[in-house]
C-alpha cells in the first residue's frame, strides 16, 4: 500500500501517518452487557418448541445472580472485545437495576454506575439507556417474581434519569430505552416522553416476535409498529430494535420517520427470530445500524455479514445490501451504520478510528476500492490492530490495553456467577 489511506463516506482520502487501511469506529446500537456471560449456556434444548419465550426463561434464571460488581467485571470484559472487534460506541439498553427480590440499592443508581465505570475504565463510548419495564404483558399484568429486579414506576425511573444525566461527560450520554410495548403501558409511555428533554436518545425493542405482534393486535387493535407510529411522535431521535415482522406500510412509516432500525443479525439469528425485509428498506431510504445485543458474538464484521447473508438465503440472489450509487456491499452496509450512530447514540464517532493491518493475508495485493469487501467477506481473522476513541488510543497490535486484567476480573466473576 504506497500511501496508508481512510475510508469516508464520500471516498478514501490520504492518511500518511497511519499504519494500515483506517476505517470509522462502528457505533454498537444494541447491548444488553449482562449476557455476555451466558453466552453459549442457552444452546441445550429445554422444550421440543424451543422459541425466545423459552430462551427468555434462561435469561431470567441468570440475571437474578448478578450484582454491581460482577456487572461490573462482565460490562468490562465485553466493552474490551467491542472495542478490539472495531466498535466505539455501545448504546447499553439496561434493565436489571435493582437487587434481585425487586427492592433498590441503597444507590438506586448502583448497576447503572457499574456499567459507566466500565465503559470509562476501558475507554469505549457509551449511551447508557436505562430502561422502563412496568408490567408483564399487553394486558397489564404485574410484572413476574424474576421481572421485579427490572421494575420502575414513571417518578422513580424519572428520578433514576436525572441522577444519571449529572454523569454525562464527552464520552457518556444518558438516554431512555422503553422496554417494549408489552412492558410501558400507554399512559406511562406518554408521561415518559413528555419529561424528557428534547434531545434525548428513545430506544424500544419492537415487533422482533411474532406472538408479540398477535398479542399486541388482540389487546391494542393495531401491529406493534403500526400502533407506536399513530401513537408517539417517532423521529430521527428514536431507534426500534429488531422489527422484524413489518407490513410494508409499516416499511414505509418508520422509513418516512427517520427512525433508525437497530439490527442484530446473530442474535436475532440465535434466538429464531426471523429475518428484517432490509431490501425493501433499503429502498423505501430508511436507517438502520446494527447491534449485538446478546454478545453470542461481539463482531461488527459478523453482523454485517450475516444482515447480508441471511437476505441471500431468503432472496436465493447475492449482493442484495446495494444502491445505485454503491455497488460494494461492503461500502454499502459501512455507509449505513456510519449515517446513523449520531441520531441513535448522540456520538457522531467522527474522531474514532480503526486501523486495519495491511499486512494481513486477507488484504494482499489490496486496493482502495476492495478494502472494505475484503473486511467484511474474507476469513474469520480479526484485522483490527488499533483503535482510538475521541482520539485516545485504547487498543493496539490488537490487543486492548487492560485485556490481561480485564480478563482474569472477568473469569472471577463468572466462577461466583456459575456457582
């Protein structure tokens, strides 16, 4: 490579001082940190009809053994592998915020500043989006004995905000994740929005079951997506997790909104959830990112790849995530999760970089044009050498800088979670 360069949305330019290919951070849309350490213990059939549903079950088993500092040491773990895989921002949808039997720390803030701690102690950005979880179902019910640790009523979480909102500082946002339509009554949602201030991040997991959707068309008449764009004021401030199951009305809506969709194709993958229509998306102009939500994999190569692939394997045709003006899938997808880490996570990004190692067997014989491609479609070798957040380099030669401690931390927290 005669002269090192960096990938922009309008083209590469020259970056002489750099010591490989430079790409932009990618923003991670969607995390829930404390699954990272059940990873992999969900994959033993427990039901003939195995579904998210039962898969749900498991998790709910697992969050119940979680306190602020094995949070702590597992939120550290993984912020270390986002940041080594390319990500330098995560926007962290967090809902377990009190003690297990439902009662609050004497902080009532505790799990939520166990998560700043780690994301600033590793050096990764973070959107941290406490989330309102009020009721077990559409039809109102309390929430189930292993939900009440998740539990706010509108003062309280209220309150929780703007005690976090002291916290934020250049590499910190605080924003607000609804649960779900299924868990935030109508009224409730309606009280939350009013309070916020104008710029607030709102993230909602939306329409990613199917039963989700009958249930929400039995009690509320209307499909998740359908009922949410009639009902709040959706705009480029709002990200919808996963809706998965859209009408093509429903395409149209949240394109015409300028909401971000926020894809995680391996999780989304791992629990059978079902697969995006991202071409008609696409064409319809809508936004989108990707997250990895579960952390049965913490890649940004991984989930663009899989968005890509799973859309061949349904479409039966190859190269599907392009436009007119874009005929890489590559520089497609990069175009599209660039475009909207700023709307989803209030971080533009524009001063973090990944460097990719030029010497790497996947990039011989490389030019400028196939870079991206041979990133996001060619082996299974991380790449990624260096990584700098708000210009901080925090990984180099591939390695974070605290991974050695970061992990023995982690492997101690997992004996007294697995004990």
């Amino acid at each position: 490579m005669p002269t090192p360069q960096r990938w922009t949305p309008t083209g590469w330019i020259d970056a002489p001082q750099a010591e490989g290919w430079c790409l932009p951070g990618i923003a991670n849309l969607h995390s829930h940190a404390f699954q990272r350490a059940m990873a992999g213990l969900a994959e033993r059939q427990t039901n003939p009809s195995d579904s998210f549903w039962t898969w749900r079950e498991t998790m709910y088993r697992f969050a119940a053994r979680f306190d602020p500092d094995t949070l702590y040491a597992v939120a550290s773990q993984l912020y270390v592998e986002m940041l080594e895989a390319g990500y330098t921002t995560v926007c962290e949808f967090h809902y377990l915020h009190h003690a297990p039997d439902g009662r609050a720390y004497d902080d009532p803030a505790a799990m939520s500043r166990a998560l700043i701690r780690a994301a600033r102690d590793t050096g990764i950005r973070l959107t941290l989006l406490p989330v309102l979880y009020m009721c077990g179902g559409f039809d109102g019910r309390p929430l189930g004995e292993r939900q009440r640790r998740f539990g706010h009523d509108v003062d309280a979480y209220l309150r929780l905000l703007e005690t976090l909102r002291i916290e934020g500082d250049a590499t910190l946002r605080i924003g607000c994740a609804l649960h779900s339509l299924r868990a935030v009554p109508a009224d409730a949602m309606r009280d939350v929005l009013a309070a916020l201030p104008r710029q607030s991040r709102v993230h909602i997991h939306i329409a990613e079951q199917i039963g989700e959707v009958q249930d929400c068309l039995a009690v509320r008449d209307a499909r998740p997506v359908e009922w949410l764009l009639d009902n709040a004021e959706v705009d480029a401030r709002w990200t919808l997790v996963h809706a998965t199951h859209l009408t093509p009305g429903e395409v149209q809506g949240i394109a015409r909104s300028g909401a971000t969709v926020a894809l995680c194709p391996t999780t989304e993958a791992n629990l059978g959830d079902g697969l995006f229509p991202l071409r008609d998306y696409l064409d319809a102009g809508g936004a989108w990112g990707i997250g990895s939500d579960s952390h049965i994999s913490v890649s940004p190569v991984e989930e663009l790849r899989w968005l890509e692939y799973g859309q061949r394997l349904v479409t039966r045709h190859r190269n599907i995530a392009v436009r007119e003006d874009s005929p890489s899938v590559g520089e497609t997808l990069l175009r599209g999760v660039v475009a909207t880490a700023a709307n989803a996570s209030e971080f533009s990004g524009a001063d973090d970089v990944l460097v990719l190692d030029a010497a790497s067997p996947q990039f011989a014989g490389a030019i400028a044009g196939n870079v991206v491609d041979r990133w996001l479609f060619a082996g299974n070798r991380n790449p990624v050498r260096q990584v700098s957040v708000a210009g901080m380099p925090v990984v180099a030669a591939g390695r974070h800088r605290d991974r050695e401690a970061v992990a023995l931390a982690y492997a101690a927290a997992m004996r007294k979670l697995m004990a």
